[in-house]
C-alpha cells in the first residue's frame, strides 16, 4: 500500500511543504523509480517484486503526478527544480544516494540525479531530452492526444473500452508494444492519472528548453530503448550514448515506450544489472552491443 512523505522544498517565496506519494518494498540497497509524464508510480509493478527481492525499491510519485501534490507556484517542472525535490524525498525517506532508475521523464530526472551526485548509479529507459525539434514536436502531439482522450472519454466508457483487447490497443498503443496484454483495470488506472495529471502541461512546457547535451561523469550509467518504442524514436538511445560516451546502451527488443509492461523479466534484469545487482551483463535477447552494435535504431520508422 503506498504511503506519503512530506518535506520542504525552496521556493522564490522560501521553504515550502510538498506531498509525495510511494511505494516501497524491499531490502538491500536503494533503488529509486521514477516513472513518465502522465503516469504513476504503478509504471512499476510488473517489476517491483522481482526488483525487491534485491533491493530497496520506493517507486515514486512525481510531483503533480499520480497521488503526489503538485509542486509549489513559482517552482517549474523542469529538472533544475525537479531534480533538488527528489534529493529532499530522498532525505526524508532516510536514503542516502540511491540507485535511480526512470522512464522517459523519470530517465531525463534520472540523470540529472546522477550529474547533481545525488544517485550511485542510473538506469534510464527510454529517456527524454535525446530528440531533434522534430521529434519532440512529434512526441509532443502523442503525448497530447492521449491527454485530450483521457480527459474527453467519460470514466464509464473508458472502463468499457479497457474490457477489449481492440478497446485497450486504442487508448495505449502509444507506449505499449503489447498494449492488448495490458489488464482493463491497469489501463483504466491509467488513463484516471493521466487526465488527473495537474503537473502535465506545465512539464511539456518546460520540457521544450531541456534537450539533454551533458554527460554523467563518474556515475555508472545505462540506457536502455525499446526497439518498438513509437513515442521516442529509438535512434535517440544512440544520440543518447553520443552524449553520454561512457553509458551502456542495452537494446529491449519487442518493447515499447513504457517497457516494464511489455518485458518485466528482461527490465527486471536490466535495472539490477545496471544498479550492480549482477556480475554478468544481460545475455540473449537484451544483450548489450556495446562495441557499436547497439541496434537501439532498429524499430519501427520514426517521424
């Protein structure tokens, strides 16, 4: 059962209380998830167990998203003020630089974590900020029309759609690769957040400044991208090592934007792995091509 913690975050106005909510499950080391804009930190529960089962895992509710409050006025959903208010949730949950994981936003947060020196390793799926302007605008429009769906649908027909496979690939197939699989109550839960979401168009707003062009010294760092991501074209994971040249490029083949759903076992793997749960790199169908046969552009074609 998720919880809440609230802590102070600076403000133009000074300190400010902010509510966040989470989950957290596990022992071992810390592992912190952060999940994409829209979403909640249910992203993660395909993986949470197995993730446990090694490791301390508090999946988050980002700010404005899910059951969190949103942040304070005058604080913008960017990471130069994102990032600092996950150091103060870390602070208040008694952890001490976590590992970080994250999808899409939550990846983007996840690296400035890791440059701000507030996490021990990254894991980034999917991660925001490695597009063209074309590609963001692209994304943009998606991200867009699922909000206008979720907002426009009444809840008893949304509920009515998710009881059919066919139902189910049209209010998802923009971050699922297997949206059918998805259960009626997931997806119902989903699109609830998504048009609860208050913290969603200031976040795209901020988001059109924040193409992300520094790299992550001295912090183990791993990208992974679906193959069959269509939100964020999987080129992007090697504009991304580009830009990180010390990252590990893992490539999740069948997965989608949002890949917990669509291969838990192999993200599973991946997270451990990258927050130093394994001492073998995944194998087979993930495996890392780190010698430049990262096939992370071998998806579907891209706008």
């Amino acid at each position: 059962m998720a919880t809440e913690v609230s802590f102070t975050v600076d403000t133009p106005r000074g300190p400010r209380a902010l509510s966040v909510c989470y989950e957290r499950r596990g022992e071992g080391e810390p592992l912190l998830l952060l999940h994409g804009i829209g979403h909640h930190w249910q992203a993660w529960e395909p993986v949470l167990d197995v993730l446990a089962g090694e490791r301390d895992v508090i999946a988050a509710d980002l700010p404005g998203f899910g059951g969190s409050e949103a942040l304070p006025d005058g604080v913008a959903y960017d990471p130069v003020a994102v990032v600092p208010a996950l150091g103060a949730l870390c602070a208040a949950l008694g952890v001490e630089r976590p590992h970080v994981a994250g999808n899409s936003l939550g990846g983007l947060l996840a690296l400035g974590m890791g440059r701000a020196g507030l996490a021990r390793s990254v894991t980034a799926l999917s991660p925001a900020g490695f597009w063209s302007e074309a590609e963001r605008r692209y994304a943009y429009a998606a991200l867009r029309a699922m909000r206008l769906g979720a907002r426009a649908l009444p809840v008893p027909l949304i509920e009515r759609l998710s009881r059919s496979a066919a139902g189910r690939v049209a209010l998802t197939s923009a971050i699922y690769a297997r949206p059918a699989r998805r259960s009626p109550e997931a997806v119902v839960a989903e699109a609830l957040a998504l048009r609860a979401a208050v913290g969603f168009e200031r976040t795209l707003a901020a988001g059109r400044g924040v193409p992300y062009r520094e790299d992550v010294p001295g912090v183990p760092v791993t990208i992974g991208w679906g193959t069959r991501d269509r939100l964020l074209s999987p080129r992007q994971g090697l504009r991304a090592r580009g830009v990180l040249p010390r990252a590990r490029l893992v490539r999740l083949p069948g997965c989608g934007h949002v890949p917990m759903h669509d291969d838990p076992a192999l993200v599973a793997r991946v997270l451990l792995d990258g927050s130093g749960g394994l001492t073998a790199r995944p194998t087979g169908r993930g495996a890392d091509r780190r010698s430049g046969g990262a096939a992370a552009g071998e998806g579907p074609s891209q706008r």
